[in-house]
C-alpha cells in the first residue's frame, strides 16, 4: 500500500485527478481511501472550518492549527488504513503548510521540519504529484468555476498564485525523488495518463 499526496495551486485540478486515480486503482482491485487536508476527520474538518472562516494572519497560529488536525488525521485515518493495507491519496498534505505559511507567510522552514516531526511524526508521501500551472490560467479557473467555495485563500492576485506555483517547484527541486511535477494544462485524460504511468513505476521498484 502506498501514501500518494496531490499538491499544487487551487483549481490546479487536485480534486479531479484525485478521484481519477482512485477510480483507476480500485478498477484494478487496489484498495484505495481518498481524503484531503486540511480535514479528513470530524475534528480536523472543524479546524479546515476555522481556517477557512476569515484569514489567520499569524502563521505560526495558523500552521499549529494545520499540524494539530494533520495529527488527528494521521492518527485516525492515514495510518490505520495503511496498516490495514489500504492505499491513501491525499489531497494536499505538509508541503502545502511549507509553501503557503512557510516560503510565502515567512514562517522558518526548520522550525515547521521540527514541528512537524514532534507533533505529526515521521510518515512521509511514497510519491507525491505537483499539478503545475500558470497563474493567469488558475485565476481564469477559479473565477469560472461557480460551484466552487470560494474562500480566502482563492481570492488573491496573480502575484499570490505566482509565488505559491514557485514554492511548490522549490519543493519539487529539493525532494526530486518523491515529488513529480504534472503539466497540468493539458486535457484531464492527458494528465490522467501521466499520473497512472508514474504510479505503476511506483509499484515496480
Ligand atoms: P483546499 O481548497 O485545497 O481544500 O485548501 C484550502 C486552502 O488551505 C488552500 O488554499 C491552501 C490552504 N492550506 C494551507 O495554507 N496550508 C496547508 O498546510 C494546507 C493543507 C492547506
């Protein structure tokens, strides 16, 4: 069983290749749970509610909250379906909280690895996708989507979604063995395609 994690900007198309992935594994008799973060568990959906109510300006208050419902997520659903052989895809996980409260809120990287290791542990993504994609195409996105909630982490300017696209191609360079970047600004089967041939490259070695 495996622990796959989707990162990358909102409207990247996270949720859609989420639940493709999953449909793919399960057809070939995988048993596989999708989840996302922040959330998961009763309790971490009542801290996603709280963050997402209005912006918590302090990051370190905001990244606390993060690990705490991460923990409860871990705890709860992550591990216990993994010991149980069940494969996890997750939509977003801790290099979310390193890119959007850590390169771009500020907060010390080594101060969220020590955090992080203390409150949530060790467990770390087998492989993890990062959706890339333009800013100005994920502004378009996030605007024509109707049915969305919209919150605020969305309505920022391109600026704000040109940075957090860096941060995750920062994180990509650095843990190049786990994270591997998607061009999502392709036809959704496209992208579908990619993503299932680097997982089956996964369950090969
Ligand atoms: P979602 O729209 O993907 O469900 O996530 C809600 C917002 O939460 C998203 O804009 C990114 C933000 N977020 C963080 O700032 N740090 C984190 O660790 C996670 C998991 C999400």
């Amino acid at each position: 069983m495996y622990f796959i994690t989707f990162e990358g900007c909102d409207g990247s198309g996270k949720t859609t290749q989420v639940s493709l992935l999953t449909n793919h594994l399960q057809s070939r008799g995988l048993k596989c749970v999708t989840t996302k973060e922040p959330g998961g568990t009763p309790l971490a959906q009542e801290i996603r509610s709280l963050l997402l109510k209005s912006e918590i300006k302090d990051p370190i208050t905001e990244f606390a909250l993060l690990s705490a419902a991460r923990r409860d997520h871990i705890t709860n659903l992550i591990q216990p379906s993994l010991v149980q052989g069940i494969t996890v895809i997750c939509d977003r996980f801790f290099d979310s909280s390193l890119v959007y409260q850590g390169l771009k809120k500020g907060l010390d990287l080594d101060f969220m690895f020590d955090i992080h290791k203390k409150v949530v542990g060790a467990l770390e993504p087998s492989l993890t996708f990062l959706l890339d994609l333009a800013p100005e195409i994920i502004i378009e996105r996030l605007q024509r989507s109707a049915n969305r909630e919209i919150n605020h982490y969305d309505a920022q300017p391109v600026s704000f979604h040109k940075s957090i696209r860096e941060g995750f191609l920062l994180l990509a360079e650095k843990f190049s063995s786990r994270i591997v970047v998607i061009n999502a600004d392709q036809p959704i089967e496209n992208i579908a395609k990619e993503i299932f041939e680097k997982f089956s490259m996964l369950t090969k070695t």
